[in-house]
C-alpha cells in the first residue's frame, strides 16, 4: 500500500469574535483507504506530538446520518464526490501531491465556534418553530389504516432523508436555509396526520427562518447540486406557495 503526500490548507480561528486565517500542513502518511475524517484524525496526532493545538472539526456518527461533518472543501460543501457526506468522502478520490482547502460553512447564521465548527443552532430553531405534530393522534395505527398515496409517502420519505448539515446553506450565494426548512416542512405535510397544521407550521418555520438572517432563495440550485441527500429544490416552490396561500387565507 503506497503512501501519498497531502498539502493542507485549513482555517483556524480560535472563536466568532477572533479573526481566523488559514494554516498551511502537509501530511506524508495519507493512504487511499482513509476517510476524510480519519485524515484529519492523523494530522491532529501529528500535531498534538509535536505539543501543537488540534484542529477542532465537528462530527458524531460518520456514518453519513447525523449532519454534523459539513466542510467546505475545495470550495465545495462535503467536497468533490455527488451525494455523499465529508465522513464518507474517502481519500481515493485524491491524488498523491494534491493541495486541499478546507474551511467551515460561511453563513452569518453559522458563526463559527472554533476552527471548522460552527454553531448550527438556528436550524434547530426553526424545528422547534413548527416542525412537528402537536395534533392529538392516538398510538401509532396499524399501517394500512390511513390511506396515503404511493407517490406521497415516497417523496414525503425523499424530504425526510435530510439530516440538517447545513451543506445547502455553505453552498449558496445568497446563504439560503430555504431547502433545509422546505424538507422538514414537506415531510410533515405530506401525511394527514400533518395537515391540520400545514399553514400555521409553513409560516412559522419560514418566518423563523427569516429572522435567524438566512438570505432568500433565488433558485441558484446550487443547494440541490451538494445536498448528500439528493433533496430537490421542488420543495422549495411548494413550501412558496403554501406560505402564499397562507398569508392570503386561500
């Protein structure tokens, strides 16, 4: 198994009100079999042998379902691979002598904690806004007791699939949470048991979206295309309208 070289280039930034800039690194030791993470597991034991501080990055399952590893790489949320998370971004899909940059998620709604960790809370927020069912339905039915269309409970468990990494809002030009919350809106409304609440839950998420400073949506795509999901921005056009028809009282 050959070894490759790895240039590094990562910001650092000790906290939201210091200024960061960026660290160059190399590694000798990278082997196409690594994850990302486990990459930058190595360089952190290298650092912390020569009495250096670690480079704080986030991350919990690696498994690709948590949401907590979004890095922009090369410029790229979750880097070069389509549909597919930093923790399962492999270092096959480099080359021995290659230069990465590696940043956190630029967004004023995602101050950064430390280093390539920022603070994602303001999605959390807007869940709690409304993205749930206070409505009273009794235990779980028997499955085929309400009947829901084929096509409704795929694409409902299509918006489900995200997992909040924040990948759509580091991606786009204007900073936009719009598919983020357009999905956790969708997969509630889809169902009857989310119906009684579809608009009050529509203008309280998007409202809250807006107040956590999120930019608007101006249907770049640039969300869908590294989203590792795979959600479509066809959310966001329904979550419009049912706002619209909301505010109208249609």
């Amino acid at each position: 198994m050959s070894l490759m070289t790895i240039h590094l280039k990562i910001w650092r930034q000790k906290g939201p009100q210091v200024k960061g800039q960026f660290q160059d690194y190399t590694l000798n030791t990278v082997n196409e079999h690594m994850s990302f993470l486990e990459m930058l597991d190595v360089l952190n034991e290298e650092l912390i042998l020569k009495g250096l501080e670690p480079v704080e990055f986030d991350y919990d399952c690696r498994e690709g379902i948590c949401g907590s590893c979004n890095l922009v790489i090369n410029g790229r949320a979750h880097g070069p691979k389509k549909l597919t998370a930093a923790c399962q971004l492999h270092m096959r899909n480099f080359k021995d002598g290659d230069s990465i940059v590696i940043e956190p998620a630029r967004a004023e709604a995602f101050p950064v904690i430390k280093d390539l960790v920022v603070d994602r809370s303001a999605f959390d927020r807007i869940i709690a806004a409304g993205g749930y069912i206070s409505v009273r339905t009794g235990s779980a039915p028997e499955a085929n007791s309400i009947p829901v269309e084929q096509h409704d409970a795929t694409s409902a468990f299509d918006f489900a699939a995200c997992i909040g990494c924040g990948a759509c809002v580091a991606a786009c030009p204007n900073s936009s949470a719009s598919l983020f919350t357009a999905a956790k809106i969708a997969h509630l409304n889809k169902f009857p048991q989310g119906e009684l609440e579809r608009r009050d839950r529509v203008v309280a998420m998007v409202d809250q979206m807006n107040e956590e400073g999120f930019g608007d949506c101006s249907n770049f795509a640039e969300c869908e295309a590294v989203c590792p999901k795979g959600i479509s921005i066809s959310g966001i056009a329904e979550m419009r309208r049912d706002y619209l028809k909301a505010m109208v009282g249609v």
